[in-house]
C-alpha cells in the first residue's frame, strides 16, 4: 500500500501531472455542485491541500455522504493542472476508499478558525490544522538543525541522565522520582523518609539540566551538546515556561566567554536562517495568521515587525553585548521604572531582571537582541566564572523581542579553590557532587557552555504567543491531560 502513495507535497510539484496517482490523508473540506464534489485533502506533508475532483458520474453518492470534515480517504486517479486559479494541480479521482469515517455532529473541528485555548483541549486532533502542521513541521526542522548545526561543527551529542540524584541547580523545583507507597514511607528514627530503601538507595529527581554531565565529557572531547527532555516543577503558569521542556546544552573546552557568546549567537542566527529557507510556507501562513490575529488587538499592542520581516531582522543584525550593570543604569533612569509601570521596580544594583525589563531592553531600549554579562554573583549558579571584582560571574544571558530570556550560559569556574568556597557559601553538597569538583583538580581547563530553551526558541521562530503551542503536548501546573 504504502509504495504507492504519493505524498500531498510531491504532487503539488507537479513532476507527475499526467500520471495515475493514489494519495491518501484526512478531508479538510467539501463543496458540491450538482454535478461534482470537490474536496480538499491534507497529509500533513505540507500547509497547501491537494484538491480532489470527484464526478458524480464516477464517484457514487453513498461514498461521497461519507466524505466529511476529519474523515480519511484513500484516492486513485490522475494528476492534471486545474483549471481554477487557487491551485496549479488537482486529482480527478477515479476510485475513492472512505478509510475512517468523521461523524460530523461529533467531529469537533470545523473548516473555521479556532480559537487557541479551545484547541490546547483537543490537543488529540489538533495536529490536523493548518497552525499545528506548521508548527510540527517548523518544530521537526529546528530539531534536525540543531543537530546539524553542531555536527557540521565537530560537536558530539551526549545523552545525559534524565534521572539525577544531584539536586545542586534547583533545590524545590524538581520532581522527585521514588518508587515508595506514598501512604507508607519506610522512615528513619527520627520520621524523615529513609531513601536509603528506595530503588537507587538515595534520593533522585527529574533532571532540571544536562550541564554539569556536560562539563564532564567536553573535558575529554573538547565539544559536547545535549538535547534532551528537562523538568522544573516551578510553579509559574506563564506564557513561557513549561514543567517539561527541551533544552540544548553546548558545553565547549577551551571556549571563553566571548567564544561562548559567537557561539550562541551564530548558533541562533544558523536556527532562524534554516527556518527561513527550509520553512517558507509555513512561516507566510503562520505570519499570515498573526496579522490577522493582531487585527483584534489596539493599535499600541500590535507588533511592529511581521513575522518573516523579524526574523530576518535578527539574521541581519549583530547582537547587543552589554554588562547587566549597564543594563541595570538603563532600566533605572526608564520611563516605565520611573513611572512605576514595572510589576517589580528597580531600585538597586543586585536585583533579579524579570522578563518586564529583559523585554524593555530588547524590544524598546535597544530594539535588537541583547547579549547581557557580568550578572552579579548572588543571583547566579554557584559553577559560573568570578570575576575579579569579586562582586560579578562570568555569566551570559541571551534576550530576544517577545520573549526575554532564550538562552543562559556562562564560562564555568575552572579553578578547584574558587569553586570549592562558593559551593560552600551557597550550600552546595560538596560531597555529593565529587564528581564535579575532580574535573577541576585532574586537567581542568577554561571552559563554557549554554541553555537553549527549544521552544523558547520555537516561540521566536513562530511568532507564537505561548509556549503551550509550540510542543505537541504541554505540561503545566494542573494540565498532563494528553
Ligand atoms: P527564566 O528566568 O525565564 O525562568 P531560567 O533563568 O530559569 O529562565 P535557565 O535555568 O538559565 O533559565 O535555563 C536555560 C534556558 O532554558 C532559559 O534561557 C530558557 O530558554 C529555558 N527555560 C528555562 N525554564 C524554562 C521553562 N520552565 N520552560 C521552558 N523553557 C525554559
Ligand atoms: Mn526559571
């Protein structure tokens, strides 16, 4: 069967018009004429549906009533050019098999646009309408170029653990894995859990970052990423934070901060770069969407930039790269700090940017992505960099329009005593992390890395305003549904 399929994209080509074809997919719409019904039909190999021409004379009633909205079909006849204007080619069908029926009083999508919100419910069946295919299909493409991008480069891929027994980056924001009865916990003498018993015989959780393993395999390969699932049980029900998401990790011997920004930044501008030459129709229809999207939206509120025009704004521009302190002067003297527009005002040097004032800089102060360094140490990981103004880490924050931060990196802290006395300042099991700190005493050397957040990335790229539309199934707080 499969063999002698032709997919919607290869015959929207046009290589085989005059040839006897047989395609399948599910039925977006139907339109009748007293004489002819046409049909458009999707596979999901590209945005545009195949048009099917179906003659009453050939097509018989009792299969045509079965041809609804949501139903699959399977279609033999013949490629020709179509004599409408909507499209180049179109099948005149010769033999139609309703492969699985779509009652259509229960269906629950209509040849309508639908809200968002609405199809986060039928996250089963959204994947068939034109926003999810594109978004799979661009989300599919940014995957495989990011592998690309690093394999071109020399960089192998690591699988690090997505179980982890060290809790060092986000004490109270993992998920705990256990395999004990939570009505019956075996307990130590003085009542707290002995995971002692438990299946790894020590406490474990669901990775928040595949960094520190990371670190371990570039001090021997030199060039390491991930790409893997990473879990944060924070509780913060935003438009951009997920309790699961992808995370790229690169971490790179012998790369300063400097290289570790070209890096990223080349890293960013390679991702937009392949969208835009291997994504075009579903970026016009996506940055179609958005205008008409905005229509509802006031004035003041509207983007400046279409879709297609900001991406290639980011290609064609250098990164801003300034100090957080700088950052911190600009945000002060602001009109919405001054004025007390922020939620969180600044007020002094040391505070933690929101993404109000990561937004602020990018898309209103410096109107380009911002690169921000030097991070005061206090609000940064314990493994970063010191500066020897002993106030600051070598710390790299990526800011991008409409999202804020999209990637956060640093040179590491290569040198055993430095980062031995900040584990201890900010109570970092020494013990437990052993591991880490040997690298630092057996060939350590200058090394960095970063955090992509994928569908932070893929929020850019689409233009899509929350993030629970751009992986297939969301989890949230209260939301594992699908
Ligand atoms: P934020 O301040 O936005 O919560 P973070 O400081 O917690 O981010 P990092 O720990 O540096 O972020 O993680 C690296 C990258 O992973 C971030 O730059 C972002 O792109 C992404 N990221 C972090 N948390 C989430 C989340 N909950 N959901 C989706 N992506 C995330
Ligand atoms: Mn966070």
């Amino acid at each position: 069967m499969q063999k002698e399929l032709t997919k919607i994209i290869v015959l929207l080509s046009s290589s085989k018009v005059g040839e006897k074809i047989t395609v399948n997919g599910w039925v977006r719409t139907k339109r009748e004429s007293k004489n002819v019904a046409f049909i458009a039909l999707n596979d999901g190999s590209t945005i545009k549906n195949i048009q099917i021409v179906a003659d009453k004379e050939i097509i018989s009633e009792d299969i045509l009533v079965k041809i609804n909205t949501g139903a699959a079909i399977s279609v033999k006849g013949e490629l020709v050019e179509s004599k409408g204007t909507e499209q180049s080619v179109e099948v005149i069908a010769e033999t139609i098999i309703v492969l699985g029926e779509a009652n259509p009083d229960e269906y629950p999508l209509q040849p309508k646009r639908h809200s968002l919100e609405f199809l986060r419910e039928k996250a089963h069946l959204r994947f068939r309408t034109n926003t999810f295919g594109a978004i799979t299909r661009i989300r599919h493409a940014m995957i495989f170029a990011v592998h690309k991008f690093f394999n071109d480069k020399g960089f192998y891929n690591i699988h690090t653990p997505i179980i982890t027994g060290s809790d060092a980056e986000g004490a109270g924001e993992m998920f705990h894995i256990s395999v004990f009865n939570p009505e019956n916990m075996p307990l130590n003498e003085d009542g707290s859990v002995n995971y002692a018993e438990d299946f790894f015989g020590k406490e474990t959780n669901l990775t928040v970052s595949g960094q520190l393993e990371g670190e371990l395999a570039a001090l021997a390969m030199s060039n390491v990423y991930t790409f893997g699932p990473t879990f944060r049980a924070e509780n913060s029900n935003t438009s951009r934070h997920l309790a699961e998401f992808w995370m790229i990790e690169p971490e790179m011997a012998f790369y300063d901060i400097n290289d570790n920004m070209d890096l990223a930044e080349e890293m960013l501008k390679y991702l937009v770069k392949y969208a835009l030459d291997n994504c075009a129709d579903d970026l016009q229809f996506l940055e179609k969407r958005l205008i008409d999207e905005e229509k509802s939206k006031p004035q003041n509120q509207r983007s400046e930039m279409a879709l297609i025009e900001k991406l290639n704004f980011v290609l064609e521009n250098d990164f801003v790269r300034t100090t957080y302190t700088e950052a911190i002067k600009i945000l002060k003297n602001s009109k919405p700090n001054k004025k007390k527009k922020f939620n969180f005002i600044i007020e002094e040097w040391g505070a933690d940017l929101q993404s109000e004032h990561e937004r602020y800089l990018v898309e209103k102060h410096f109107k380009k992505p911002v690169i921000l360094t030097d991070y005061p140490k206090d609000i940064k990981a314990f493994y970063m960099k010191q500066n020897d103004d002993g106030k600051t880490v070598r710390a790299m924050d990526i800011l991008f329009p409409g999202i804020g931060e999209i990637i956060g990196g640093s040179q590491r802290e290569e040198r055993y005593d430095y980062l031995l006395k900040r584990m201890r300042e900010m109570n970092i099991p020494e013990k437990e992390m052993w591991w880490y700190l040997e690298t630092r005493k057996f060939g350590t050397v200058v090394h960095s890395g970063y955090g992509l957040g994928f569908e932070r990335m893929m929020l850019f790229v689409t233009g899509m305003g929350n993030i629970r539309d751009v992986i297939p199934f969301p989890r949230t707080p209260k939301n594992a549904e699908f």
